[in-house]
DNA sequence: ATAAACTCTTGACCATAGTCTAGAGTCAAG
DNA sequence: CTTGACTCTAGACTATGGTCAAGAGTTTAT
C-alpha cells in the first residue's frame, strides 16, 4: 500500500478531469509527479489539496497564472504575508471595478428596456435606437 | 464625389481597426461592400453608424453573436419589439447574476483579508491556510 | 488469456475577440 | 515615375482554460 494515486483515482476525487490535471502540470500549478516504471504518474495524496486550494482560489476569481503566483509565495522562505495580502487587496480591487462596471451596464440597460413597451414591429424600438444614435457630437476638436 | 468609405478612412472615423472591420465582415457583422475595380472595399457611410452600434451594445456586454442576433432582428420585418426587449431582460438578467457572483467573491476575499495581519512569512498565512482547507467534510455519502 | 479499462504522448481543436504577418497589388504626392 | 502609404487575401498567432483524438502501451478483471 503506497501513498500514492493514479491520475484517474485523483480525478475522481477532486472532480477535476484527467486533462485539467495534466493541463495543470503543464501550467507549471502542479509539480511533475513521480512516475511507474511503466511511466504511469503517482501522486502524493496531498496533491488533493492543491487541486482544492486551486480550483478555490479559481472560484474567487483568480487566474490560472496568479495562482501559481500564490502557491509559488506559499513555498518561498522569503515571501511574507504582506505579499500574499497585497494580491488579494489587488484582487478585491479588480472585482470591485468590475462589480461597478456591470452596475453602470445594469443601469443603462434597464433604461433602455423601461423606454420600450414591448409592442409593435422593431422598426421604431427605442432600445435599437439607443445603441444606434450617433453621439460623436459630444467630441467636437 | 462618391458617398463612400474606405476602411482606412473607416476606421479612422470610427476608432475600430481595420483588422476588427473585416473581422466583423467575416463574422456576419457587416455586410459585404461593394469593391472598387482594383478590389477595394468602399462602404456607403452609414456604416459607420453600424460599427457605433456594435461598439456601443459590446460595452453594455453584449456578446458580437448576441449583437449579431439584434442587428438581424432590426431588419427582420417579422420581428417585434418584444423580441429585443426579451434579449435586453436577458442580458440584464445575466448582468445581475455576475454582479451576484462577483459580490460573494469580495465578501470571501475581504474575509480573508481582514484574518490576515500581513506581519511575518507565508508559512501561517491565514489566506493560503483558508484557500488549502479541506472542506470535502461537509458531504459525507 | 483475453477483453475492458486505464494511461501515456503529441498535437489538434473549442469559444471569444481580435491582432499580426507575408507577399502581392494599388493609389497618391513629389 | 518612383516612393511611401494604403489595401488585398490567407492563414498564423495572442490569451484563457481547457477538451478531444489517435495510436501505443499497461493493468485489471473474468
């Protein structure tokens, strides 16, 4: 009884496909395992763990690369808190900016769809008006 | 003195690059110009208000399939206002769940922001150690 | 012992929204 | 009339996060 498992065991029980993980591997977010002598991939029972701590971190909105950021800070001796703190602050910031550009999209579009009573043929629908109106006027040299 | 564009000239007045134009051709976008004799694209003008038109829907988060679909509607004598007004509830639908998930992102990351006090390495860092945890506990068969 | 299930590598492919390159042809200004 | 700017096509390349297929080898179950 080894520690170990084979790629289809771990996928199984992380819910991550077979070719996520290799995907993984390539991506440089999991370290290349050891392997059979039939060349098959045996992996630590912890790699569980990090396939967790990336597809969290995925569901919080990082990148594939920023994760591999914050796995590689996790394992330098130099790296300190503040640095993982300042990425997350970086992301908190990403999100809001966007949280606020869908508000501003969520805004405009809820006022197109409050100009058109729904009736009629599409020939004079202010909603297709709207996007077609010329407003290069506000920009005159 | 014909009423026509180049697509330099095109995309100088509209701010969109050649290359997008002709991507947008070949996507179904724009329809095909009438060519000069040595082959030239020459647009009627008023392409120019059809490439505001993309620009504008794209910001509001409209995919170039979706804003496809509502140009076509547009000349669709068939087609009614409610029919652009039920895309428009959609999209705005769809807004509203990202803005949803981007919120509980936040919450998660501020959460883990304020449990870290950013002194020290990374070796107990409160962010890394909630990314890592375990939770496959919660579902027990 | 043999068939099913699993794994290996390499490389192609999906969507999205473009950008860039090469090589050829065309147009305008000096 | 030549040089530089513009345009043409086809196809490759970018980033993101994977998925799928082919063809070969391995392991497991019956």
């Amino acid at each position: 009884m080894q520690q170990t498992l084979t790629i289809g065991k771990l996928a199984k029980k992380t819910n991550v496909s077979i070719d996520s993980i290799r995907f993984y591997e390539r991506r440089g977010l999991l370290a290349e395992p050891m392997r059979t002598e039939a060349n098959y991939r045996c992996y630590p029972l912890d790699t569980a763990a990090r396939l967790r701590f990336i597809k969290k971190a995925q569901k919080l909105g990082f990148s594939l690369d920023e994760i591999k950021g914050l796995m590689d800070l996790q394992h330098d001796p130099d790296a300190t808190k503040a640095d993982v703190k300042a990425q997350t602050k970086e992301k908190i910031k990403d999100i809001l900016e966007k949280i606020q550009d869908l508000t501003r999209m969520l805004a405009a579009l809820e006022k197109l769809d409050a100009s058109c009573d729904g009736h009629g043929p599409t020939a004079e629908c202010p909603i297709l008006e709207a996007l077609a109106a010329d407003d290069s006027q506000g920009c005159h040299h």
